[in-house]
C-alpha cells in the first residue's frame, strides 16, 4: 500500500470530509439500484466534480462514477488538462478511468478499498504510475476503505437476498468484482 501524505495544500481532515462526499454520491447510487461507487474532484480546496455510478440508468458502460466527475470538473475549469485537481473516489479505479485521470494531468488521486478485479491504479495494473506514459498521478490507496468496502458489501448483500439465486451468470456480483 503506498500512502504519501506530504500535500500541500489538503490535510488528512480534509482527504476524509472529501472522501465523505464521495460515500454520500455512492448511496445515493445504491438508492438507485446502481453499484455504490462515488467520486468527487476538488480544486482548490472547493468541489468542482462529483458524481455516482450511473452505468444501468445510462446503459453506458463508460458512465463511471470517476468518468462522469472529471467530465464536470473539465467543464468547471473550461479545460481538459486537470492540473491542480485532486479525485476522491470509494474504489480503486478500472483500467478506464485509471486512463481517464492519467488524460486529465489530474495531480492526485485518493482511494478507498483496492479492488482485486478490476483495480487499476495498482492492483492488477499501475496505469496512475506508469513511468512510460507521459504523466503520473501521486495516489494515496486504502484511504477510508472500511466505509467504502462497506456500502459495496451491504449493497451486494441486500441484492443477494432479494434475489435468492445467481443473477444472469454475468458474474460480476460481489465487493471483488464490480467492474467500476
Ligand atoms: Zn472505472
């Protein structure tokens, strides 16, 4: 786990009230019956991007809690280039929007939990780190992840006991395999 906590700017008071929004974007995806997953995007101490999971709403599979936050940051700033900007999302990032951030020059990424499926900032790839890519992302990984595991685990458990059975053999139930 690699934590670097030396910011400037935000404090590890202000990493957890961000984060907290984050948790708070990721409810309000489980009351939608979407993956609780949420991402907020702060510059300069003030939110500029903040959004949850919205794949099955949307049907698009690019609607990413992380994807869906940095298109409102950009438009926020007038600008793709991110720089300055810190995300604040509840799981580690898919390859996607791993790719995403590392477009965006985004300076600082904090996670919660990893995700050993999908996760992508250091779990089954390092694309936020990558020294042959053109920019990299300083990241702070497993902050706040008790919270964050948690919403995924009791969102997944309230769907298991709806159900009663596999769904659609898609495998993609459970905290290890969300897929965002
Ligand atoms: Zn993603």
């Amino acid at each position: 786990m690699k934590s670097q906590l030396d910011i400037p700017a935000l404090n590890l008071n202000d990493d957890a009230r961000f984060m907290t929004v984050a948790l708070r974007e990721a409810a309000a995806a489980a009351e939608d019956g979407e993956i609780p997953i949420g991402a907020v995007i702060v510059y300069k101490a003030k939110i500029i991007g903040r959004a949850h999971n919205q794949r099955e709403r949307l049907s698009d599979p690019t609607a990413h809690a992380e994807m869906i936050a940095l298109t409102q940051a950009a438009a926020y700033l007038s600008s793709w280039r991110l720089c300055g900007c810190t995300m604040y999302v509840t799981l580690e990032p898919c390859a996607m929007c791993a790719g995403a951030l590392v477009l965006a020059r985004i300076d600082r990424l904090v996670y919660g939990p990893a995700d050993p499926k999908a996760g992508a900032c250091e779990t089954l790839y390092n694309i936020v780190n990558d020294k042959r890519l053109n920019h990299q992302v300083e990241v702070v990984s497993g902050f706040m992840a008790q919270p964050c595991r948690e919403i995924l685990q009791d969102f997944f458990a309230a769907k298991r006991q709806k159900t009663q059975k596999p769904e659609d053999g898609g495998g993609r139930d459970g905290v290890g395999n969300v897929c965002l």
